[in-house]
C-alpha cells in the first residue's frame, strides 16, 4: 500500500455499513416467542440480586420498546 491510499477515508463508514445491513424486506419471519429472542443472563446467584431486577426491569421498559419498535420498524420486535 502506497503512502496516498494509506491517507484516502475508507469508501465506506460504519454507519453506512449498519445502514444497509438493516432488512426492510424479510426473507423469514419468526415468532416473538422463538428460541433466539435476546435475553438477560446473569449468574444463578445473582439472578436475585437488586442491580439484576432493575436491570431486567429497565430493559422490558414501555421506553425501551417503543424505541425498538421505532428505530428498527418491525426488523426487531420486543419479546418481552
């Protein structure tokens, strides 16, 4: 690689790469209730712990699904 290719940006930035991976169109559709929806995973002995509640209780917000409904429209769906 030559000194003026090293300096030149790159063709393409990481927002316009997240971008475009974002499907508008499915190919497969699955349940909410399927065995991939993200999930909060703490050790067993916390799992009763005051900082693991609120954490689960934050993440199934009605503030964090409305943003997931928004931003992703309908690519991502809130299984909680």
């Amino acid at each position: 690689m030559t000194a003026s290719l090293a300096s030149e940006r790159p063709a393409f930035s990481a927002k316009s790469l997240l971008m475009a991976a974002m499907v508008r169109d499915a190919v497969v559709k699955e349940s909410p209730q399927g065995p991939y929806a993200n999930i909060i995973a703490v050790r067993r002995a916390d799992k009763d712990k005051p900082w693991a509640r609120q954490l689960v209780k934050a993440y199934q917000s009605p503030e964090v699904k409305a943003f997931i409904e928004t931003k992703f429209k309908g690519a991502l769906v809130p299984a909680f």
